[in-house]
C-alpha cells in the first residue's frame, strides 16, 4: 500500500507555507489575521516538515491522510502505520483565559461501535479516540514564524478521557479539549488538571521518542 502513496515534494510544502507567510502580511495590511482554517492547514504543513526531519531518515515515508484516513499524517514504514492528528493554536483569549486551545473530536470506531460520550449540547456522540496514535499539538507565534511541538499518545487521552471532557455549551463541536493555559480567567471551567497540564507541558515538548 506505501508504495502506491505518490510522493510528497518537499519543495512544494516550503513553497505553500512561505506563500501563507505572505498572505499573512498581506492580511495584516487589511486589518484581518490568516483564518483558523488556513492556520490549521499551515500547522500540518509545518508538523510534517518536522516528522520528516525526525522520521525520514529512518526508512519512513511521511504522507498526509487521505480517503479513508481519517488521521491527519501518516507514517509508513513496509507494514506499519502511525497515525496522528494535528491540532493547531495560536494564542489567544478564550473563556479559560489567555492560552493556547486544542478542540479534540471522538470518531466512530468499527472495533468499539459502542463506545460514547454525553456531549452538552449535542447529546450522545459515539466515537473514541482510535483513529489516531498520538496527538500532535502546533502551538504558533502570532506571526506564524516560530512553532512548538508537543506530542500525546493515545493512551494519554484514553487515561484522561475523562478531564478532557468538553463541558462548554458554546463549543458545539468538540466532544474534548486540550489548553495550555498562560493566564487562567476565573471560571470552574478550568480544573486543576487543566492547570496541572499547562505546568508540566515541557515534559511533551520535542517528544520525538514518544512515537514508536
């Protein structure tokens, strides 16, 4: 199957993120910033730069999903496949305060077609987190030029399902959620393990090794 995936040009990739660069000035120039979609996309761009520079030495092909894939990169390697999802945030002011979100969804599962969550404003989603293997958050500068990268295995989430949970009606999407938090607001919302995250966070920073 890897060897029907076409190849990703390199040249192509930096070719598309130095036109956003570009875009993004002339944005600014109008009064506007680069949309959350547009600064999503640029996130995977850079996140598959930096798993290429990680893994492409090690036999591995990087390729973005596609089809039927519902992870956002893939890595190859003969028989074996790594999923993972990219999350992208600048940062900004939201309802937990000044901070960095990532907005997480379950998705259905053949192998557990069971599996739920109690969403607060859409009900009974079923889905769970096994269309990725690890989680990788871009957290971007305001002009897009500096990035960091965290990296969260599956397990991660699965063990925390539960303090990840999405408890905020406005959110009608996400069923869970990540935040880096720099300056909390006043609000139950927030939980201790909110706080204890964006505390101990450098522990996942480059975490490079976590992907086996």
């Amino acid at each position: 199957m890897e060897k029907t995936m076409p190849e990703i040009n390199k040249k192509a990739i930096d070719k598309v993120i130095k036109d956003i660069l570009i875009l993004r000035k002339d944005l600014q120039l109008i009064g506007h910033r680069v949309t959350p979609d547009i600064a999503g996309f640029y996130g995977e761009l850079l996140a598959w730069k930096r798993l290429r520079k990680a893994f492409g030495t090690k036999d591995y092909a990087i390729k973005f999903g596609s089809g039927q894939s519902k992870a956002d990169i893939m890595l190859w390697k003969k028989n074996r496949k790594i999923n993972i999802e990219v999350k992208t945030s600048r940062l900004k002011e939201e309802w937990f305060g000044v901070g960095y979100g990532f907005a997480i969804n379950i998705k259905k599962c053949r192998l557990h077609p069971s599996r739920n969550f109690q969403h607060p404003k859409r009900g009974r989603v079923v889905g769970d987190f096994c269309y990725f293997d690890y989680l990788l958050a871009v957290l971007l500068s305001e002009d897009l030029r500096k990035a960091r990268f965290y990296i969260f295995p599956r397990q991660f989430l699965e063990k925390n399902e539960h303090h990840l949970r999405n408890r905020n009606k406005r959110f009608s999407s996400a069923t869970h959620r990540i935040v880096f938090i720099e300056k909390a607001k006043k609000t139950d919302e927030v939980t201790k393990f909110d706080k204890s995250l964006a505390k101990n966070k450098r522990q996942f920073e480059n975490a490079w090794h976590l992907i086996k």
